[in-house]
C-alpha cells in the first residue's frame, strides 16, 4: 500500500480486504477516506494528515463500510520513505483485517463485564439471604420459646386435667417446639460463620482434638472409643471456626460410631495429589457414597432420627467454615464401614492477626 499526495496504490489483496475492485489499481484520498466508518473518519483523518506532514509512522485501528454496508475493522501500519532532497515522499505501508480478532477481543469484554455483573448480584443476593436467615431465626426465637415455656407450664400444672392421648399430643408439641428452636439455634451459628471476621493465627488442630475427646470421655465414660490423633498438626486459620469445624467433626465421629462395641476415631494429616490435607476417620455407620452431595447441605440427613439424633446442619456450618479458610472438604465412605472427612486449608502462614 502506496500513500501519496496524489492517492492510494494498493494490491489486489489489499483492495478485497476494502471490499473494492481488485482490478482497480488505486484511488484518491478522498476517495479511500469515504470508505472509512463515519464514526472514525476524523481520527483517520487526521492520523494521515498527519503522516503526510511529518516523519510520524503510520499505525491506526480503524471501521471501514463496503457498499454492501459490510463493516470491517482494519489495521493499518506503514513508513514514511523520503526523496532524495530529504522531504517526505510517500506511505508505504500494509493493512490487516482483523474483524474477527476485535469482535472477540470485544465479546470476551462483553463476558467478563458480564460476570463481574453477575458476580456483583450474587454476592448482593447471598448478602440479603445471610440478612434474612439471620434475622428470621433470630426473631422467631422470642415467641418459640413462649410456646415451650407455656406449654412446659401446661404439662406441669395441668397435666390432671389431660388424658392420657392429651398428654401424648402436649409432649409432641413441646419436642417439635425445641426441635425447632434448635434448628433456628443452628441457623443463627451458620449466619455468623458466614459474616464474622476472621483474626488468623497458628491453631494446633491436634490441641484441640484433645479437648474434644476429653470433653466427649466426660459426658459417656462408659464408651470405648480409640482416639488416634497426630502430633504435626498446626495450620493457619481462625481459632475459634476452626475449632468449631474440629468440634463438630470429631463430634459426628463419636456419634456415628457409637453402636460399635470398640470405637475408633482418627485425625492425620495427608498427602493426596501433592496436597496437604487432614481427615477425620471412623469406624462407624458410614453412608452410601451415592448420597454424598447431601452431606453439606443444611438439614439434609442421611439417617433418620431414631438411627441417629441430630438435625443436618454440622457438616454444613463445617463447609462454610472450610471455604472461608480457601479450603475445601470432602467424604469418602461405604455403608457400614466407616466414613472419612477430608479437607484443605488454603491460607498461608499468619503475618500476625489480620482481618478477612
């Protein structure tokens, strides 16, 4: 491509990139700035008056419009070549279509506006959501527990004026009343994991499983149950979620495997795939591996209550726990041999307490 005082002389290449005649050898000025998008023609414009006047070297990104009305975007680069007196002479320079790079370049903005938008929304909703399970539990509490203390003062006080069915129904009343005032109980501790900040120090993870077992000893002595804990087992984390995810661990494995006339309870740390990890083994119920993906869902349960007692929301507060350490857990098991916790803690070492 030629650029003078006089016009353009392009190749036939070049004049089908234009959408022009590859007969037609060259055009005027004019002629090729009218092929330009009007909305960059005062850019082009002046970029080749510009070139004409001076040694500046030609590079523009521009919108052409075919008679077809077919828009392309060029790239244009090129040289200024002087005469022998030293004064400019002529443009020689070569242009490429690159259309399909630019709509790409353009969709992939487009995308990534469009996730971070999405993003955005989600975090709003998951912030409304955590706002409205928090403050539903929490005021609900308040006229639950009424219903508990009237109807306890009902079975103490006028239990003589009920038969025997009456008495039944009063007694399913008040059990389903503090079922339920435990599962808001439970709502409003998975509301504030979810919210409060984190303070990251070293936690001694096996420290901890020791209070467990202690604890656990204490309220059933009469279990036997195996506890095998490691001795390397500091992390970087939040003392108190992490002993509250080590809590409910450890407390599902003493659980789950209470029906086992020698019970055995494990933490470790591994190596899987090039990635440290830690788990918690029992020798216990286990579940089938089929219905794992309900295990952290809140309220999900793979026993029923006579089985097991609880209400399904340990493993999910354990979860959130996990992920708020940029980690992540999870369980392999069989029925009837046991289950295995995994997880991962992704925050490196504590520069002091900081805040997340």
């Amino acid at each position: 491509m030629h650029v003078q005082d006089k016009g353009i002389e392009w190749s036939s290449d070049l004049a089908c990139i234009f959408n022009r005649s590859p007969d037609r050898k060259s055009v005027d000025l004019e002629t090729f700035l009218n092929m330009i998008h009007p909305d960059d023609l005062s850019s082009v414009r002046e970029h080749f008056e510009a070139v004409l006047r001076s040694e500046a070297p030609l590079d523009l990104e521009f919108r052409t419009v075919s008679p077809g009305n077919e828009v392309k975007w060029i790239d244009l680069t090129g040289v200024m070549v002087m005469d022998q007196a030293g004064n400019p002479a002529v443009v020689v320079g070569s242009a490429r279509d690159v259309t399909m790079h630019i709509r790409s370049e353009r969709g992939t903005d487009d995308l990534n506006e469009a996730l971070e938008r999405t993003r955005r929304e989600l975090s709003m909703v998951k912030k409304e959501l955590e706002s409205f399970s928090y403050h539903v539990s929490h005021d609900l509490q308040a006229p639950l527990r009424s219903i508990i203390g009237f109807s306890e003062a009902v079975q103490e006080d006028c239990s003589s004026a009920l038969d025997e069915k009456g008495k039944e129904y009063l007694g399913r009343v008040v059990a389903q009343a503090r079922r339920l005032n435990t599962m808001l109980s439970d709502l409003l501790l998975l509301s504030r994991v979810s919210s409060r900040q984190m303070v990251v120090q070293e936690v001694d993870l096996g420290r901890i499983a020791h209070d467990v077992e202690d604890r656990l000893r204490s309220q059933d002595p009469r279990r036997k149950v195996e506890f095998i804990i490691g001795d390397t087992l500091i992390v970087s984390g939040d003392p108190d979620l992490l002993g509250t995810a080590m809590q409910c661990l450890l407390e599902n494995a003493w659980k789950f495997s209470s029906k086992r006339a020698q019970g055995r309870i494990e933490l470790q740390k591994a190596r899987l795939d090039g990635i440290d990890c830690y788990f918690v083994r029992d020798n216990g119920a286990g579940f089938n591996p089929d219905r794992s993906e309900r295990l952290f869902i809140p309220f999900q349960r793979l026993h029923t209550q006579d089985e097991f007692p609880g209400e399904g929301i340990g493993l999910a507060l354990v979860r959130k726990i996990i992920e708020r350490h940029s980690g992540k857990i999870w369980a392999h098991s069989a029925e009837g041999e046991g289950a295995t916790f995994y997880f991962t803690l992704g925050l490196g070492p504590p520069n002091g307490d900081r805040g997340c």
